[in-house]
C-alpha cells in the first residue's frame, strides 16, 4: 500500500486532533499534499472540520493552489459544520467568481447554508445557478435541498411546487416535504402527506413523531408510533425511540413508558447511547419515577451537559432542590460546563425551597463566572424567589433594573406575590399590565374582581367585569390527565366526554362518600 492510501485509511479512524496534526505533518513531510493531490487535502480538511477544528480545516484549504470543485464544497460543507453558514455561502460565490461550474454537490451544500441562516435571497439565487446549470430537477438531492431552503424560509408553496417539478423523486424528496410542513407546524398536511408517501422508512416515521412532539400532542404521536409497531415493515431506530420517550414525557403516561423501555430491551437498541439514556431519564423524571431516572443516570459512563441538566431539573420540578442543588455542585466539580438551562433549573430549586442565599448565589455565578446574560426565564426565577419569601419590594426593584422587557409572566409573577403577601397597591399595577399584555388572560380579571369586590371598591369591580366583556374573554375551563390501563383520558372541567365510563362512576362514589 502506497503512503497516500495508508493515510487515506488512516484518516478514517483518526480519533483525535493530536493524532490528526501528526498525519498532517507526515504528508507534508512526504510532499503528498503537493502536485495537485486533492483527495488527501480534503479529507484532512474535513477530519478537522468534524473534530471541530475550523482553522485548521480553513489552513488546509489556503495551501491548495488551484482547489477544484471538490475541494470548494468540502470547504462550503465544512463552514456550514461548525456554525458558521454565512462563510458558506461567501465561499460558494467565491467559487462561481473563480469560473468554477458548480456540480449537484456544491449546490445542495450552499442551499442547506442558506436554510440554516434563513437566508432566502440568496437561496433564490443558487436555485437559479442551479436551473441555469440544468442541476435542478433532474437530480433528486439538489430538489431536495430546494424544498428544505425554501421550507426553512417558511416558503412552504414554493417548496411544494419545487417537489411537483420535480422529474425524479425518491423517498428523501417525500421526506423533505414531510419535514417543510413540520417546520411550518401545519401537522395537518403533514399526515396527508405521510398517507401519500409510496413508501415510507424510519426518518419518515420519526419526523412525523417529532412533528407531533414539537406541536404539544404527544398522544397523537404515541398513537402514530404504535402504528408504526404493528406495521412491521420498519425498525424504529435510536432517533425515532428518543422521539417516542418524548412523548411519553410529555404526556405523563407511564404504563406505555416502560413499554417503550422494555421494547428498547428487547430488540437491543444502545441503552448506553448518550441521547437515549438522556431521553429515558427524562421521560422518567417526568412521570415521577426519580429513583429509576436516578439509577440510569449513575449508570451512564458518560455523562453530558444534558444528562446532568435532566437530572437537576427533575429534582427541581418534584420540589427536591436540596437535591438538586447537590447535584449541580457535583456537575461544578466534575468539570462539565453547565448551559443556561441548567443555570434555570438551580435556580427552579432555590425557588422550591426558599433558598434566597442560595438563589443569588447561583445567579451571581451564571453572570460573573461562566459570562451568560441572564433571559427573561432566569429574571423569572429570581423574580418569583424572592415573591415567595415575601420580598415585594425587591421584586419589584428586580423588574425596573431588568435590561429586558418584562412580560406577562413576569407581571403575573409579582401580581401572585403581592395578593398573596396582601400588597394591593402593587396588584393593582401588576395586574393591569398583565392585561396590557395579555388581555384574554381569564384569571387575572378574575382575582382582579375578587379583590375590588372584597376591599368594597364595587366601581372598580363593575369597570373590571365590563373590560372582560368587552374584550371577550371567556373562562377556560381546568384541564386534567389520568392514565387508566394504559390508555391517558384527557379531562376538561364541566365536560363529560367519558360519560358512562367506570372513571365517572368511581369519582360520584367518591364525592357521595366525602
């Protein structure tokens, strides 16, 4: 074997950037990235580019003399890799100034830049390039990217009339149109367009149950997942499992969960898959189930910022935030860097347990040691922290100082806070900017009203009902799950959609016998 292929095969398993700058070095040393031997060049460019190393890759590219096509979409690939698509699209231009004919390739790569950056222009202006090269229709992966940019530019129309065009489709192109309607949430033409597919595979399945995940129905998703079993043509995979455990969380059904758990057993997915342990955990936490949650996460040989964050918040969410907080001292410890939804979480458990020390003290540390600017959910947090601890005052301080707009949450926050710790000045002011914000906002006319009436401001009270007229707000009725054998009933207040069910029955029994 000469040295250009054993460093080709090498390359393939190159495990690391130390290892990969050593292989760099011997081919330079051994002259075979001169003399216009490309193949080598890009494969170091894109090894640096998968271990996240773009200035290398960028360096790798520079020293080319006369990089071809080839060359410039690994370079395009590469920019669109690590987060900076921009640099992609610059770079496809580059090529065309250069008299370069783009190929099928370097089009598909500079179209999936602009659908990362919504950049619609210049999308429009590649898919001309690519009609005037004749690359559009006749080539399935180029009409492809057409429909992921324009869906992604929430140009659904144009991409379903790109998909008609089309001369040639294959199941991606199906799947690439599944996914523009997903991306635009119309879950509806989402399902017709599922049913009409000529054939379907597991990316089909799993992006219609994240569709449904993505849109708040994970029942829907659920029901779509157990058709997919009972099929039996297709294998769910990691993805599409972790897509179900979403649902399952979400909708709080346990009996199903473990099925799912057990169906992960059984056919001997990778339990010890990062991502799939995440989503177990979470699933689990969510349901309630800490303990097992608890023993997959001390399991786990490797352990990411996810993991550590499902956790902390599960501890939060079931008001253990002595938990909790251990735990996030632990994940400081063990030098896994946290993200602002850690940073949330912590401070959720300093808000369950009173923790006002605590709570500044995690808040400081997000700002002033790992340099986030707080969001608006974090400000809540605090916010609500120190409303419960009766510190109104200082809420309300918080809220002026904030450099964000406040929204409705935060109001509703300070208003809950000051009816309970009876500072009706402030409700008053809380509340209506609440309504300024969110005027079909039922609950807080409501308490509004109960105020007035209780404190014998009837004026107001009368004024408070009339805006509530007036602006049509109508009570939403009180929503409820229970799983029963398996199967999750949704309830609605005053609603009676399981009527001459056992579960009414047992529910008279119980109010007959209180």
């Amino acid at each position: 074997m000469n040295h250009k292929k054993l460093l080709l095969s090498v390359l393939e398993r190159c495990p690391n950037l130390r290892n990969l700058k050593e292989i760099h070095g011997r081919a330079t040393t051994l002259g075979l990235l001169q003399n216009h031997n490309q193949a080598l060049s890009c494969k170091i460019l894109t090894t640096y580019a998968n271990l996240n190393s773009p200035n290398d890759a960028n360096k790798v590219f520079n020293q080319i003399q006369h990089p071809d096509i080839v060359s410039w979409t690994c370079l395009i690939n590469s920019f669109s890799q690590y987060k900076t698509p921009v640099k992609s699209v610059l770079a496809f231009s580059q090529l065309i100034r250069d008299g370069l004919k783009p190929d099928s390739y370097s089009v598909v790569a500079a179209l999936s830049a602009c659908g990362k950056t919504k950049d619609l222009v210049n999308g429009m202006l590649i898919h001309g390039i690519a009609f005037k090269y004749n690359l559009g229709f006749k080539n399935p992966i180029v009409g492809n990217a057409l429909i992921d940019m324009y869906s992604r530019n929430g140009e659904i129309l144009v991409a379903e009339l790109v998909f008609e065009w089309m001369s040639v489709k294959d199941i991606a192109s199906w799947n690439s149109l599944l996914n523009g309607y997903i991306l635009c949430n119309d879950l509806n033409v989402s399902r017709l367009v599922f049913d009409k597919m000529p054939e379907r595979n597991a990316v089909s399945w799993t992006a219609l149950i994240s569709g449904y995940v993505k849109v708040k129905e994970p029942l829907v998703g659920l029901k779509l997942f157990k058709e997919m079993i009972s099929e039996g043509k297709i294998n769910p995979t990691i993805v599409t499992v972790v897509a179900v455990l979403s649902c399952c969380a979400d909708g709080g059904g346990l009996y199903f969960s473990r099925g799912v758990h057990c169906y992960v057993n059984k056919v001997n997915l990778n339990e010890k898959n990062v991502a799939l342990s995440n989503a177990l955990m979470d699933m689990y936490s969510k349901c309630g189930c800490l303990d097992v949650a608890g023993k997959i996460f001390n399991e786990m040989l490797g352990k990411d910022v996810f993991s550590w964050t499902i956790m902390i918040t599960g501890y939060a969410f079931h008001g253990k935030g002595k938990q909790a907080l251990q735990l996030f001292s632990d994940m400081l410890k063990s030098r896994v860097v946290p993200n602002e939804v850690t940073f949330l979480s912590a401070l959720s458990a300093c808000n369950h347990e009173g923790l006002i020390v605590e709570g500044q003290k995690v808040f400081r540390k997000m700002v002033q040691c790992y340099g986030f600017k707080p969001k608006i959910a974090h400000y809540g947090c605090v916010l609500d922290l120190l409303g419960r601890a009766g510190l109104v005052e200082e809420a309300k301080m918080l809220i002026e100082e904030m450099p964000i707009l406040p929204d409705a949450v935060i109001w509703r926050s300070l208003f809950s806070a000051c009816l309970i710790h009876g500072k009706l000045d402030l409700v008053e002011v809380a509340g209506k900017k609440v309504i300024e914000l969110e005027p079909d906002d039922d609950g807080v006319y409501a308490l509004l009203w109960h105020m007035y009436s209780s404190t014998n401001r009837h004026e107001d009270a009368v004024k408070i009902k009339k805006l509530m007229r007036n602006q049509k707000v109508k009570r939403r009725p009180g929503c409820s799950w229970i799983e029963v054998n398996g199967i999750v009933h949704e309830f609605l207040a005053e609603d009676r959609p399981h009527a001459g069910s056992d579960i009414y029955w047992v529910l008279e029994g119980i109010s007959e016998q209180s």
